[in-house]
C-alpha cells in the first residue's frame, strides 16, 4: 500500500491491555479491494492479535430513509459472511455515532479507520481520536488517488485536477495488496459487558424491518453487496463499455454502468472498477475511467476542501453574480417543491427524471444535468432552487448524501464550469433545453419508459 493512503490520526497512547486490532468501517463496506481492511489485518498479525471490525449502526443518519438502510444492510450481510469466513470478528452495533466504537475502541490495541469526506464524518473521527486510549491511524481507499496527494487545494474544474490524476493513477492503481490469512484465533469474547446500554444486530431481513427510519421511501431493483456490483459491472463491461463514449448521454442505450450506489456505500472499489474497465482499452474505457477518477475525485477535492460545499454561496463568484443579477427575471413557470416531488410540472422530460429517480434509486446521468437546470429555471428564486434539488437528490438518489451529488448539483449552478451566452434566468450559467434533448436521442421514448403514453 503506498504511504501516502495512510494517515496517523493518533500514535500515543499504546493500549497494552489492549486484546485486538479494531477496523472501524464506515465508508468502506466491503473486504474486496480495502485498503483499510488490509493494513489493519497486516498489523494485528505483526502483534498476533485478532481483527475485530465494527459497523456502528444509526438510524439516525441525516436523510437516510428505509431505501438507503435496506441496501446497505444487504450488502453487509455478505460482508459479515465473507470476514467471518476468513477467521475475523464482525460487531455491529445499534448506536448513535460514533459511540458504539468508542465502546469497541475500549479494548483496542489499534484503531484503523477509513476516510470520510463529508463534514460529518470528520467530526466523528475527531471524536475517535479524542476518545480512543490506544493509537488511531486512517486509510484512504475510497478513491484511487488520495485528495490530499492529488492536488492541496480546491481544484476551479476538471482540467486543472486532471493532469495530476493522470500522473498519478498509475502509482495508486496498482499499490494494494490481496487479504492475507488472519495469523490469530477468532476473536469470540462476549461483548455484552462492554457493549452495555447499545444494541449488537446482525444485519439481514430482520434487522431492516426493526429500523425506526423514514418509510416514505420504497426500496428499488437495486441488490447491495460487492458480489451483485461485481456481476452487474461485468455483464455491462462485456455489453457496453466499448461504446460508452458515444452511448453514454442516450439515457435510452442503458450505456452508463450503474455503479454509483455501490460506490457510495463502498460496496466495489473504484480502482478495481477503473483497472477492469482498462484491461478492454479503447475510447469507451478512457471515457469511462474520465468519469469514475477525475471527475469522481473533483467531487471529493470539492467537499474536502470547501467547508460550504451543500450551501449556495459554494458557487464561485462569477456564478453568484449572474444568478443574483437575473433573479427577478420573468420565468415562464413556477413550481412548489410539492409539485417538484410529486413530479407535477408542464414538462414529461423533467416529470421523467424525477419519476425515474423515485421508481428506480437512480437517474440517468445527463438527465440529472437537465433536471437541476430546470430546477433552476422553474423555481421562485436560485437559492430554492438549490435547497430543493440537494433535498430530493438525498432523499430518493441511492446515492445520495455523496460528494458526487453535491458536486453535481453545484454544477448545474455554474460550479466546474465557466460562463456561457447570456439569457434570461440562467445568467451566464450554461443552458439546457427540450429541444436540445431531443438532437441528441429519443426523448418521447425515455419519457414513455417513466411516465408512460398518457403525458403526451
């Protein structure tokens, strides 16, 4: 593993009472391709100490509904199978965050813990380190190129964070090592002592029926876990990635692979998704890797190192301006955001969208860049606007609550981009209209797969 993914949160205290090398996964959620899981298992077998990995369960998630925790907990199922398989201890526990690992942490030699982006996430990590008695070191394997190696500052677009990516993805595309053989016993002590006042679950059917989260939601197609990510990516590598370059804006040609929710909860591994896709080559492949690493990463660049990431005034300046210069500008139509949810405007490709979005957990890609335009152009003011689409992007997007959605929203706003022709509304902010999409494929066909004949 290259040095550059580890970073020592905490290196004193040394714990001696400690009985085991604690993994916190978080992010993470997986044992294929994971960094973190491999660095904490090479330490507990250079001190002959069992791993124990912990999952700390909360239902309390900000905008996690029942969609968000039934295909996480489906995913941990398998994950639980495949540690245990292996000789290693999985704990799960009901509990507000982070506390149910602090309570593991009790009895650690070592925590290792994955790399959150979000505010949110550093915070609990801050908690960790303040908490732990023994050393807390944190591994960076949710993205190929660490953020902090690829580039030390807010990158303003793609073009200036590419060229280091590129430099670097070859170093950190083939720096990960496979599991090795957990050295020590399975760790099997009871934890009822130390766990007391929380809740240890196994995740499973059971488990996502005793939740006490928003049920507004329903669940979609979507199965979690690595193995359904895995031969879901294959059987779209053999069918479509060659063409992806071209097909890929057709959201009609299913040509995009589907791997953000797996992503996202860190199901499947960027870089093995990245290194599988480079072993065909060709346009699609370089294409397709364009959008998993650079401008998967700018999202994380973004909300890494801009505290205001989820908030309006995250738009560069120019953006600002133009917006606010033009906020009075007429606008055709107005939308409440009941009517916005409830996919009730004038226009079937937006309704579309947004039903695609609420049937399946998904929205196709260069439909998602049409729906926050429109969001944009039919709200009563920009910063509406903006409020609305992060709401119903976190609340129906399997992927939501992710860096790549705040960018994507942010981008719909001028964030990335650069100015373009004046027009009314829109300012200097690019523009996307009907007309535009039907150049580029077979709008009434996508329309007629989400709202069916009857909205012509």
């Amino acid at each position: 593993m290259h040095q550059n993914r580890l970073h020592w949160l905490k290196k004193e205290p040394i714990n001696a009472r400690g009985e085991y090398v604690l993994y916190w996964m978080n992010v993470d959620q997986r044992v294929q391709d994971n960094p973190a899981l491999v660095w904490a298992l090479e330490k507990a077998n250079e001190k002959h100490l069992p791993l124990v990995v912990g999952f700390n369960l909360w239902e309390k998630y900000p905008e996690a509904n029942l969609r968000h925790f039934a295909f996480m907990i489906e995913g941990l199922v398998e994950t639980q199978h495949e540690l245990e398989s292996r000789g290693i201890r999985f704990v799960m526990i009901r509990a507000p965050m982070p506390q149910g690992i602090l309570r593991l942490a009790q009895l650690a030699r070592l925590v290792v813990c994955d790399r959150g982006y979000l505010p949110m996430q550093r915070a609990w990590r801050a908690e960790l380190v303040r908490e732990a008695p023994c050393p807390v070191a944190e591994i960076e394997g949710h993205v190929v190129v660490p953020v902090a190696t690829a580039y030390p500052k807010e990158a303003y677009s793609a073009a200036v964070l590419r060229p280091a990516l590129e430099k670097l993805m070859p170093i950190f595309l083939h720096d990960e090592d496979p599991l090795p053989p957990a050295a020590a016993p399975f760790y099997s002590r009871d934890f009822a002592e130390l766990l007391e006042g929380f809740e240890p679950v196994v995740p499973g059917p059971e488990l996502t029926d005793s939740l006490a989260v928003d049920r507004s939601v329903g669940l979609t197609a979507f199965r979690g876990g690595y193995t359904a990510a895995w031969n879901s990516f294959e059987e779209w590598r053999e069918r479509h990635l060659a063409h992806y370059d071209t097909q890929r804006n057709d959201p009609n040609a299913r040509a995009q692979s589907g791997m953000s929710p797996y992503l996202h909860f860190g199901q499947i591994s960027a870089r093995r998704l990245a290194l599988a896709a480079l072993e065909r080559g060709g346009e699609g492949a370089a294409a397709f890797v364009e959008e998993l690493v650079v401008r998967r990463e700018l999202s994380m660049n973004f909300v890494w190192y801009n505290p205001a990431f989820d908030r309006y005034d995250a738009l560069p300046e120019w953006c600002l301006k133009t917006l606010h210069q033009h906020r009075n500008d007429p606008r055709e139509y107005v939308y409440s955001l009941a009517e916005w949810e409830e996919a009730r405007t004038h226009d079937p490709a937006w309704n579309a969208c947004q039903l695609e979005m609420v049937r399946t957990g998904k929205m196709h890609g260069y439909m998602r860049m049409y729906w926050g335009k429109k969001l944009l152009e039919w709200s009563p003011s920009p910063e509406l606007a903006w409020s609305w689409a992060l709401y119903l992007n976190n609340k129906y997007e399997l992927d939501g609550r992710d860096p790549n959605g705040y960018a994507g929203v942010a981008w719909c706003f001028g964030k990335h981009d650069r100015p373009w022709t004046e027009r009314g509304v829109y300012g200097t902010i690019r523009y996307m209209n009907y007309n535009g999409l039907k150049r580029k494929f077979d709008i009434e066909k996508y329309i007629d797969t989400y709202c069916g004949s009857t909205l012509f």
